[in-house]
C-alpha cells in the first residue's frame, strides 16, 4: 500500500509516518513538505491515499485534493489537519477520513480499516513470496521466474516484460507489477519504468539534473530516473 503525507510540519509528518508503520508495517510510505512537492509526487506516482493537511502554506490542501481527484481519482484521500470546520469541503471532495491532530493510533487504525472495507481487502494479510508471476500472453499463461526480469516498461496501456533472453507484453498496469513484485528487489524509477534493482549497473547523468539507470544486458536502453525518485532510489543503494 502507498501513501503520501503531505504536510508542511516535519514533526506532524513524522508522528503520522511513525502510527502508520506501527499498525501497518509493510505500507510504503512517502513524505512531503509543502503543497507543491505532492502535487508533483501525485502527477507521477500511483498512491492509494493521500493523507494531505488543510493549511499548507503555499496551496489550499482542499486544492490539492481536487488537483489529486484529476491525476488518480482511485487514490483515497484522508484530510490530516488540525482544523475540524472543514467537514463539508472533505465530503465535497468525498474524502475518505477527517483525521484530527494530534494523531493517535487508534484513529490511525482506524482509518486504514476504513480504508481496508471499502475496498474489500485485508492490508494487513502478508502474501508469501513466490519465485514465478503468472503473464497473460497470446491467450495462454506463462508463468515467468521472477529473478529473471530485468526491468519492466508501460507503453500504450500494455506492459512489456524485459527477462534475459526475452520480451513479453501483458495487460495489467504497472502498479500491478509495482505491488507484486515490491519484495522481490524492484523499484519504480519512473511513471513507465519498473526495474529490479539486481541487474542495475550503472546511474549515470541525464539532462536537467536528472539520472538514467544502465540495466544488465540493455546497457543501450535509456531509463530515466525522476527527480522524486532518485532520492529514495540512492538511499536504498546507500550512497
């Protein structure tokens, strides 16, 4: 599960950070400073919600929920703010959750099973690690070994599966493969480029102050890194 705090308060961003990996330790969760810093995280990256404060300081967050509505209307959007007369502006917006500061974890909880029964399904389940994903190809299922993948890329609304010695296109949307496979060492670089992380070689410059990424056996490919991404991209890599 991704999710975004937007809120211009490090320590508020913090505490919801924390209440949030203590009841759902597995959920991918993303920061943010200011109304402008999310609005370009949620132009690029597919979250699940959106936890965003009222008072940013540079944007309305009621703006930027109605500018979230447009980039991914599925994403669930939370208010987390401190101001409680804004009731009728989360319901236009049809916010999922009104979460009061200060935070406890018990509205935190109770929030994410909110988020848990409208869509039916148990975030708190742990699936086992499969070694093989199963690619609908030509009407047949393939069934792929996953440490064979070397990157993956989305072109056209079809997803193209790079391995070793071949490519295969298959239907779902990269945030399918983006959530199955997030155990198994892969990293979303980009809005169209998910790699696995064991066959990178290479980061390199790019322009305007950007990266590309050199995979194993497609050093031609250029696969750009976006600037949201190179961060968390080289603290994983630790340098």
């Amino acid at each position: 599960m991704r999710i975004a705090i937007i809120d211009d308060e490090k320590p508020s961003r913090n505490e919801l950070t924390y209440l949030i990996k203590k009841v759902l330790p597995d959920a991918s969760v993303s920061e943010f400073a200011s109304g402008e810093e999310g609005l370009k995280a949620i132009a690029e990256e597919p979250f699940d919600l959106l936890c965003i404060d009222i008072n940013l300081g540079d944007i309305s967050g009621i703006s930027l929920a109605v500018a979230a509505r447009k980039f991914i209307p599925e994403a669930e959007i939370v208010f987390a703010t401190a101001y409680n007369n804004y009731a009728d502006k989360a319901f236009e917006v049809e916010a999922l959750y009104y979460l009061l500061k200060p935070f406890s974890e018990g509205k935190v909880r109770q929030m994410l099973e909110k988020y848990n029964q409208k869509h039916e399904k148990n975030i708190y389940d742990t699936r086992p690690l499969l070694s093989k994903i199963s690619l609908y190809v030509d009407k047949k299922i393939v069934l792929l070994e996953i440490s064979s993948i070397i990157y993956i890329e989305s072109q056209n609304r079809v997803c193209i599966v790079h391995t070793k010695g071949k490519s295969y296109k298959d239907s779902n949307p990269l945030s399918y493969f983006e959530e199955r496979l997030a155990e198994n060492g892969f990293f979303r670089i980009q809005k169209s480029y998910l790699i696995n992380l064991n066959y990178a070689v290479e980061l390199y410059p790019w322009f305007n102050n950007t990266y590309c990424v050199k995979m194993e056996g497609f050093e031609d490919a250029v696969l750009p890194i976006s600037r949201n991404q190179i961060k968390k991209l080289k603290n994983i890599i630790c340098i």
